[in-house]
C-alpha cells in the first residue's frame, strides 16, 4: 500500500489534461504538457514518459483507425523522438499532443 501511495504522490505534479480548442475530447497525461516541458525532458535524456505517451497515442490511431495497421511502419523511435523534439522547438507553446498529431498528418504523407 506504501508504494502505491508512493507512486500517486510522484506522478500527480507531472500529470496533466487539457481540452482540444473545440472543447470536444480531454488530453490525458504527458501529452497536456507543453512543447517547452518536451524540449527540456529530450535534452536532458529524460524523454522517456514523453515517448510513451507517444506511443500511446499513435497505437490508439493504429487501433481505431487503420485496423490495426501501423501508421510508423519503416520510422524507428529515434527518428520519432527527433522529430516530435524538433516541432517542439519550434512551436513550445503547443501541447506534446499538438505535436503527435503533427507527426500523424506527416506519416499520413508516407
């Protein structure tokens, strides 16, 4: 029981939510936070629950839109990782879900 008291206390300051701008679904999680927050996590190495809220979303998108399919097909987690640093530095006002979904419009050019 400690331990999951433990676990809540820890992961309660970094756990967030935000509306889309239309109001119609909440973001969850690592993805509430802003592209600034992404950009100091990737440069000090600590991207780690960044990149799997990333994976989450983008397993959602396999899941409930291609069938299973995978939109990341041939893009290996670096590459990933790069790219979602690399619109989160020039946009660190957006959310790191702004960002993801950047980078699914961008896979859907592939």
């Amino acid at each position: 029981m400690k331990k999951i008291i433990l676990i809540i206390a820890l992961t309660l300051p970094v756990v967030g939510f935000s509306a889309d701008s239309q109001g119609k679904f909440i973001t969850l999680g690592h993805g509430a936070n802003s592209c600034g927050k992404v950009v100091q996590a990737y440069q000090k190495d600590d991207f780690l629950f960044y990149g799997s809220w990333v994976n989450g979303y983008l397993t959602a998108i396999n899941q409930f839109l291609y069938s299973g399919q995978d939109i990341m097909k041939g893009v290996d987690i670096a590459g990933r990782d790069l790219w979602i640093y690399n619109y989160c530095s020039k946009n660190p006002l957006n959310t790191l879900r702004d960002a993801t979904t950047a980078l699914y419009r961008e896979l859907l050019t592939r």
